[in-house]
C-alpha cells in the first residue's frame, strides 16, 4: 500500500491548500475575529454578539428569522446566542403581538447605551491592526461580491 507521502505524482496547482480561495477567507475570518476578541472582552462582547448588536443598532425590533437572515444563522445557533445576550441584559425576547409564533428581539437600556461607546471598536480594530482603511474597505466591496456570486449559484436559498 502506498502512502500519500510517497507519492512521486505532481500534486496539481489547483489542489494546493495556499491555493484555494475557500481557505484564505476562511483563514482570514478567523484572524479577524480573533483580532475582535481582546476588543470586546472589554464590553463582556463576543463576535457573534456584537454582530447581533450591530444588527439591532440599525433596526431595533426584529424577528429572531430577520437576525438570523442577515447574519446567515440558523435559529439552533441563533436561539442559544440570544438567550446569553438576554441573561447579560444587552436584549430582551419577546413573543410577537400579531403572531405568536415569532419571537422579536429588542435592546434593552444597557444595549441601546453600548451603541454610543461602541463607535470606538471598528477604530480599536484599524488601530490594533494597522489596517489600512481604504485598502480594507475595497477588499470588503470585493468579498461582498464574492458573496453574493456564492449565493446566486446556489440551487436552494440559505437555510435558517
């Protein structure tokens, strides 16, 4: 039996791990919210967290669905996330009025006041970083459309 490290066939380009797209966005998200991390320690945040907030912080009072759609997570992800949030009183969940059958999501005081101190975290990240804003904000554009060709091809919608 032969071994994959004794292999004297020529490992194409397009197989090679630095050379897939997939895996340097990949890598990159995980640098980026490790780079968060320290960040919102400092506000009792996790990433997911401040990514709920800054969710709510443009529209507050949302269906739990609407949250998970713009940040393309599934509710069994989504619900436990929203519950700590709740326990640490950034937000409050609510059975809907007209249908009870969805659950809204509103900030409470303590997440409405993060919203003024929390301008500084994306300047805290460039600084920490030394990210060059422009050159960040292109590359934002960019994977954005990646995005969404990612999305459009996809045979079925994103699932929640």
């Amino acid at each position: 039996m032969e071994r994959a490290s004794d292999s004297t066939e020529e490992l194409p380009e397009t197989l090679k791990l630095d050379n897939q797209l997939c895996f340097s966005i990949y890598a990159a998200s995980r640098a980026i919210t490790r780079a968060y991390r320290p960040i919102l320690e400092q506000y009792g945040l996790t990433y997911p967290q401040y990514l709920v907030l800054l969710t709510l912080w443009e529209r507050d009072c949302l269906p739990v669905g609407e949250i998970g759609r713009r940040l393309y997570l599934d509710s069994g992800t989504l619900t436990p996330l929203l519950k700590r949030m709740e326990l640490t009183g950034f937000l409050d969940r609510q059975r809907g009025v007209a249908d009870e059958r969805k659950v809204e999501v509103r900030l409470t005081e303590k997440g409405k006041a993060l919203r003024q101190v929390a301008v500084e975290i994306p300047k805290s990240l460039v600084k920490e970083t030394h990210l060059d804003w422009d050159e960040a904000t292109r590359t934002k554009a960019m994977v954005d459309q990646i995005l969404r060709k990612f999305l459009d091809c996809t045979s079925e919608p994103f699932e929640l």
